[in-house]
C-alpha cells in the first residue's frame, strides 16, 4: 500500500510541535521511529515549557520527552535572535492570526535554521501556509511514514503505532492520510478513533 507522504531530505533538521510530541508518544514507539529517521530531531525550550506545564493536568508527556533527550534522540533548541523576530508576529495580533506560544516557536525556529517544523494542527498549518508558503511543513504521519521508518518497524508495528497516536494522542489526520489510514487500520479501529472525522467512521458503518 503505497504512502501518501513526501519524503524528508536525509540531514533535515525536523522540529516538533507540542501536538507531534504528543502524538508521537503515543505511539508508544517514539524512540524506534525517531532512531529510523535520518534526520537530527529537536524541540523549542518553549514547548518543554508547555509540556512541563501540562505535568499539573496529569498528562506524562514532558517525562518521555525529557527521557529521550537523555538518550539522545532529540535536541532541545532556544530560540534564535532571528526566531525571536517571527515568534512575536505569530503571538501578538488577532485571535485568528496568532498561534499559541509552542507552535509559534516551532514555526519561528523551524525558518531560522531552514529546519521542517512537524505539526498537526489545523490552525497552524493553515496560517503557515499563508504566511511561510517556502516553508515545508510535515505531520506527525510524515514522520512515521518515512520509508526507513516503516522498514524498521514493520506493518504490524506501524499499524498498532498510529491506532496510538490516533485513540491515545487524538492525531488528527490531514486529508491526503485519510483514505490511507482507513485502509490500514480497518473498519473496527476507525470506528474506536473519535479524532478521524465523522464522516470517515460514518462510511465505514454504510460500508
């Protein structure tokens, strides 16, 4: 079954969004899909900062992130002064115009240092491609879909791996993944993924 996703430049650096953390912890593969990829993997301070916060919630996101940089699978990054710059147009101004401080960071750093910032959201991929049309953006999908991912963890690995991300971490889907991920995880988990759109739970159901 052939991927829907592009393939990311070996040597690329990728920076993750708090959603594509999260969604890749959920996975409960995080450190053999980052060890596949070839790219160097980092996170803004900021988004660490988010993550510890979320700590008060209950949500364990902040402890497997910080327990793979202390394997070294990922970096974290500060803000650049050029960063700086963009990160201050994407949090200050209207309400439909501005990000929240993790994917404004990760935006700002990702065009600082010609890295492919992941994110999931919808809101900010929208404003990104409006503002940022050069920059190449991924999804939490592009990432596990890498063929040097997929050779090493195997179909049934990557298929438990995304029925993860999509009931644990509520990975939403972009519209190029959605015929594909139906596919692959079958009728029965689409209908168990409240974060797959209505319509696609619906239509297995008709099927």
């Amino acid at each position: 079954m052939a991927s829907p996703s592009f393939r990311i430049e070996q040597h690329r650096s990728i920076i993750l969004d708090t959603s594509a953390a999260i969604n890749l912890n959920a996975t409960g593969q995080a450190a053999r899909i980052i060890e596949a990829l070839p790219s160097p993997i980092a996170v803004t301070d900021i988004l660490m900062r988010e993550l510890d916060a979320g700590r008060r919630t209950g949500r364990r996101d902040f402890d497997a992130i910080e327990q793979l940089l202390h394997i070294g699978l990922i970096d974290v990054v500060a803000l650049s002064d050029e960063a700086e710059v963009n990160f201050e147009t994407l949090v200050v101004g209207p309400t439909a115009e501005t990000l929240d401080d993790g994917e404004a960071a990760t935006i700002a750093q990702s065009i600082a240092q010609s890295a492919i910032p992941v994110i999931d959201e919808r809101k900010a991929t929208a404003l990104c491609a409006r503002r940022f049309p050069a920059l190449q953006l991924a999804s939490t999908l592009d990432l596990i879909l890498q063929p040097s991912v997929t050779e090493t963890i195997g179909y049934e690995s990557l298929r438990q791996a995304i029925i993860g991300a999509l009931r644990i971490g509520k990975m939403r889907v972009p519209p190029r993944f959605e015929q594909w991920v139906v596919d692959l995880i079958g009728p029965e988990e689409t209908m168990r993924c409240p974060s797959l759109p209505r319509r696609l739970r619906e239509m297995v159901v008709q099927a």
